[in-house]
C-alpha cells in the first residue's frame, strides 16, 4: 500500500490521531475511482468516497 507524507497544513485532525501515524490518501487507495476494499485478516471492508467527499467504511 502506498504511504505518503502530506504538508503540514493537511496533518490529520483528529484528536485520535498520533505523530507518526501513517497517511494513506483515499483516492490513492480507491485509484482514481469511488471505491476499495480494505482486509483486514479474513475480513472485508468497503471504503466508499460518498458524493459528499466523505469517507464511508462498511463491512
């Protein structure tokens, strides 16, 4: 999976978020498109860019 480091300016927000935490950039990962599917063991995810351009991940 591709990691990147973005600017200063677009540090994660989050109050969760750590330094250091890796930043993936959503459509790196949907490639251009809306959607990818993230595992996670035997499990599946869907990651979803809604119209919105907010992130959806479901099961």
């Amino acid at each position: 999976m591709n990691q990147m480091t973005l600017p200063r300016s677009y540090a994660p927000v989050s109050p969760d978020a750590h330094p250091g935490d890796p930043v993936h950039d959503a459509e790196t990962l949907t490639e251009g498109g809306q959607r990818a599917v993230i595992r996670l063991g035997d499990q599946a995810y869907l990651l979803r860019i809604t119209r919105q351009g907010k992130l959806l991940l479901t099961k």
